[in-house]
C-alpha cells in the first residue's frame, strides 16, 4: 500500500546449545533474520546449569576408563573427546547474554533453538520455560510467531519428534508456529543425510558430535529465521494499522 511504511520486527534468538552444533544454527538463523533491513534481531542463550553435578556432560568425564563396557561406548561416541569439546563450546559462547524473560517480552517473533534430548527439549530449556510462567499468566507471548531449531545425534534420533514435542509448552504460551514448508526448502527433498523438515531446521551432529552443520542445513536454518521475522512482521504491520 503506497504511504505505508514496512513494519519491522524484534526477532529473538533464544538458544541452548552444549557442543557448539546449536550455537552455529542460531548464528544462521538470526542472519535470516536480518535479512529485512529495520529489524532489530538479538541472540540470547540459555544457561548451563548452574552444578556441575547436574550437567549430564560431566558423566562424560568421571567414567571410570578401565571398565570393558565404558572402553566400548568411549571408542563410539568419543566420550573424553566430547567433554573437551563442551568446554571449548562453553568458551566460545561466553560473550553472549543470558536469556531473560524481558527479552522475550522485547521480541515480536521468538527463535528457539537447543539439541535433542530423548525426543524432547533439554531439561536447561524446560527450567528456562517453567521459570517463564509469568509471562504465560499474563498473556505476553500470546500471538507472537515462533519457530524452532535443533541438532541431534542422527537423522534417526528424534529431531522431528523433539520440535513435535517441544510445539506443545509454546502453544501453552499461546504463540504461533511457523515451519518450513517443502516449496521453499527443496534441499531437504533428498535421501542425503542431513537435517531440517517441514516442522522446522536441524542438524546432524553424529554420535560423537563429532560433524558441523551441513551448509544446506544453514542455508534452511537462515530461511527459517527470514520466516518468522516475516510473520512478525506482517503482524505488527496489521496491530499498528488497527491503532491507526
């Protein structure tokens, strides 16, 4: 419509990611983000538990190296190494902001992004959600669109179950899901090992940790971002010409 400017959006990227994997999607898709010039995007993170001795990661560690079966699952899963890697993930993010509930109260559309744990989300991100219950009482989030990120172990190990799941406490909140539909994201349309589906983006982490995304599963993570800023977007555009 002539004489009406764009609305732009505040998008978050709010993400928990322990091996880096998570970290690297988030990155991709608050590019997507951006992508409309006028949008104010932010990356946030969730935190780590604050004991060591509830952090699964450190089970990694204090295996006992002379034990036969401990031997057999550290040579498949790299387990020494993957602790090593956790650490240096840890580093690498220092400098990002801990998630808040003012920013998601700040944000028109949320990104939410952490590894899959069982089919499900992490228990660091469901403390994070049960510790937002304000905002669930007050009805902040209600309306917003969402859209979720992920990494799992392999493309049998529950990335399409986890942001099944993890759907059901956002609709709680009452926001808006946003997924990636297949005529915008022909790579996933393939026999090839990698992440992503209609639900929303991931990757393929290996069962060591081992890999880094696929460029084609950031490239999807990024569209996904571009998506829900859209959204946001659009529905900011539509509460602002209601106040008109």
């Amino acid at each position: 419509m002539k004489g009406v400017n764009p609305a732009m959006a505040n998008v978050l990227v709010v993400y928990y990611s322990a091996f880096g994997h998570v970290f690297q999607m988030a990155q991709s898709v608050a590019e997507g983000a951006g992508r409309e010039s006028g949008n104010d995007v932010r990356i946030v993170r969730i935190p780590e538990m604050a004991s060591p001795r509830n952090r699964t990661i450190t089970l990694d560690k204090e295996l006992p190296e002379s034990d036969e079966t401990v031997k057999e699952l550290s040579g498949r899963f790299r387990l020494t190494d993957r602790y090593a890697k956790y650490e240096a993930s840890l580093e690498l993010q220092k400098e990002i902001p801990f998630a808040t509930n003012d920013d998601l109260r700040w944000a028109d559309g949320i990104l939410w992004g952490f590894p899959t744990y069982y089919g499900s989300m992490p228990a660091q991100v469901k403390l994070f959600l049960e510790f937002a219950g304000e905002l669930c009482i007050d009805g902040s989030l209600e309306g917003k669109p969402t859209g979720i990120f992920n990494s799992t172990a392999s493309i049998h190990t529950g990335h399409e179950a986890t942001i099944l799941t993890s759907m059901v406490p956002l609709f709680h909140f009452g926001m808006i899901f946003v997924g990636l539909p297949y005529t915008e994201n022909p790579e996933y349309l393939t026999a090839d090992p990698i992440g992503c589906s209609p639900y929303g983006a991931s990757t393929l982490a290996g069962p060591d940790s081992s890999l880094s995304p696929d460029q084609r599963e950031l490239v999807m993570a990024a569209r996904l971002g571009e998506r829900v800023a859209r959204v946001a977007a659009a529905l900011q555009l539509y509460r602002e010409r209601k106040l008109l």
